[in-house]
C-alpha cells in the first residue's frame, strides 16, 4: 500500500450541463498515451460517483509535487462556464457527493493532512477545479483530525483505567476464592467505544446477444373435386436480440462522532477487599471444647472394658 497524504480536486474541463462519463474521460486520456483513466474518482452531475483508478495505483493526473505518487484524485465533470471560460459549475449533488467522498476517504486513510485544488500544487498554471477547494474543505478535514484525536486520548484513558485496576480486580478474584466470609466490592467498569465507517463500491456490467435463425418447411395438399392443388411454404424468421445493461451501486454509512464517556467509580482500598478470617463466636469455641472433654471421658470407659490396658494406665 503506497503511502497517501492528499486528496486533490480536479475537473473534466467540459461544458456545464452535459454529461459525459467515465468511459469519455479513459478515451481522453489514452489518445494522451496514458494506460487508462487517470483520476481515482469520477462525479457526475447528479452526484453518483465512480471509480476510475484503484486507491492502490499511481494516478496519472499531477505530476508536480510527486502528486501521483502520494495522493487520490477527485474529479467531477464540468469546469467550464459560458464561452469556455473555466467557472464553479458543481451541481448540488456534485457538492454533497464531494463532501461525502472526502470524509469517507479522510476516515479511511488516517496518513492525508491535506485536501486542495489542482491548481494549489507548486508548479501548475490552470484553473483547475475552478474554486478554492483548500478553503471550502478544510473545515471537514479539521473536523475528521479532531474526532481522531479524541477518540485516541479516549482509548488511552479507557487503557489507563483498565491497567490501574488490575491489580485491587486479581486481589479481590483471590481473596473470594480462598476465603468464605468477605464483603461484596464495587469493581470499576469500563465503558465501550464502537465506531465503523463503511464504503462500498460496485459496479456490474452486462452484456446479451442473441442471433437465432427459424427455418420451417410447410406442405398443404388440397383436394377440390377432380383437382388437387399442392403447395410448399418455406419460412426463414431470423431473431436478433441485444441487451446492455450497467449497475452501479454506491453506499456510504453516515459516520457520526460518538463522544466517549468514561464510567468512574470510587476504587475499594486493597484493606477492605483482602480480609482476615473472623474468629468463631464463644458458644461454638465452648462446644467444641465440651466435645474434645466427651471424647477423652469415652476413650477412658473404654479402655476399662480391658483389665490388662487399665493395669498399666
């Protein structure tokens, strides 16, 4: 996996309000001498979005900079205004579908620290993508930076937590299985965090031809008095069917920032959860000592009951 710190916006540079896909653009960029499509993601005018290059391949769309090396590239199709001059032209559904794009990126690639324009690499002279994209996504970027480095100090607290109760936990699993007459203790809990981002991309293309030829040879005979009038029919029926069909599916689950909350109880001193055994009440300390006086008293009518044990007590 290549390391990526960037997401870069580009457009198509084509007139607004048509649409074009991204079989047009790899058409473009092959009479150029690239290999296929040079962008990662491709975002059309009602906003559905498509996959032009894995995230795992080198883009071929901003050589400055090392720019194809280390970044993925959005590009949405439009760009150029009235008498092509190069103008914002995003629809709205190109702009929450950016939107939604470059945070599902950020999440998933916690390495990008930057999200700009083609045109804010050093080195490059155009217009595009045609606004400030540095400015109008930084927000999202902080936003996402920011949830990362809470949950982070989050989880730290979660672990700090855990390591300074381990040692009053195993105290107290020992002592409640050694001895029998303990006091219940409060054991601190720890709260957990769950949080998924999920994106999936599909794209399903279908392709049917059928071509069928019907051959049917037909005799009728037909008697009509004394004449009888014989006829052959030759049917050829020939059936061409085509069919092209292209699925794509894009989901994205909403990730919502869940703020962690650390449960915190009052630990129990070591002194309380390890315990000394209780002594035994007096009544049961006096029986005992009147069943030990029982015994001896019975151990001695017995020996009387033999002459030879009592005559040498």
């Amino acid at each position: 996996m290549r390391n990526i710190d960037t997401i870069l916006i580009h457009c198509s540079a084509t007139p607004a309000g048509k649409d074009f896909t991204v079989a047009d653009i790899d058409r473009w960029h092959r009479a150029r001498g690239f290999d296929r499509v040079g962008y990662h993601y491709i975002v059309y005018r009602d906003g559905t979005y498509v996959r032009g290059r894995s995230d795992d391949n080198v883009g071929a769309h901003c050589p400055q900079e090392g720019m194809n090396r280390r970044s993925l590239s959005i590009c949405y199709i439009g760009g150029l205004g009235m008498k092509g001059v190069p103008a914002d032209t995003r629809t709205p559904e190109q702009r929450r579908a950016i939107v939604t794009l470059i945070r599902t990126l950020l999440y998933r690639y916690p390495s990008i620290t930057r999200v700009c324009g083609h045109r804010d690499v050093k080195g490059v002279v155009k217009a595009c993508p045609c606004f400030d994209a540095g400015k109008e996504y930084d927000t999202i970027l902080k936003g996402v930076k920011s949830s990362f480095a809470n949950a982070k100090s989050s989880v730290n607290n979660v672990k700090s937590s855990f390591k300074g109760m381990m040692i009053p936990v195993m105290l107290a699993a020992m002592t409640l299985g050694g001895c029998s007459h303990k006091e219940n203790a409060d054991i601190p809990a720890v709260v957990t965090v769950e949080h998924t981002a999920v994106r999936i991309d599909s794209l399903r293309m279908e392709s049917m031809q059928e071509d069928s030829v019907w051959i049917r040879d037909s005799i009728y005979v037909r008697d009509s008095g004394d004449t009888v009038r014989m006829e052959v029919w030759h049917w050829r029926t020939r059936d061409r069917v085509r069919n092209d069909a292209e699925v794509r599916r894009c989901v994205d689950t909403v990730v919502r920032e869940i703020p962690v909350a650390v449960e915190r109880r009052v630990e129990v001193p070591v002194e309380r959860v390890v315990e000394k055994e209780r002594p035994l009440p007096r009544w049961k300390r006096a029986l005992m000592a009147l069943g030990i006086l029982s015994l001896i008293y019975l151990l001695f009518k017995i020996l009387e009951l033999f002459p030879w044990a009592s005559r040498k007590i």
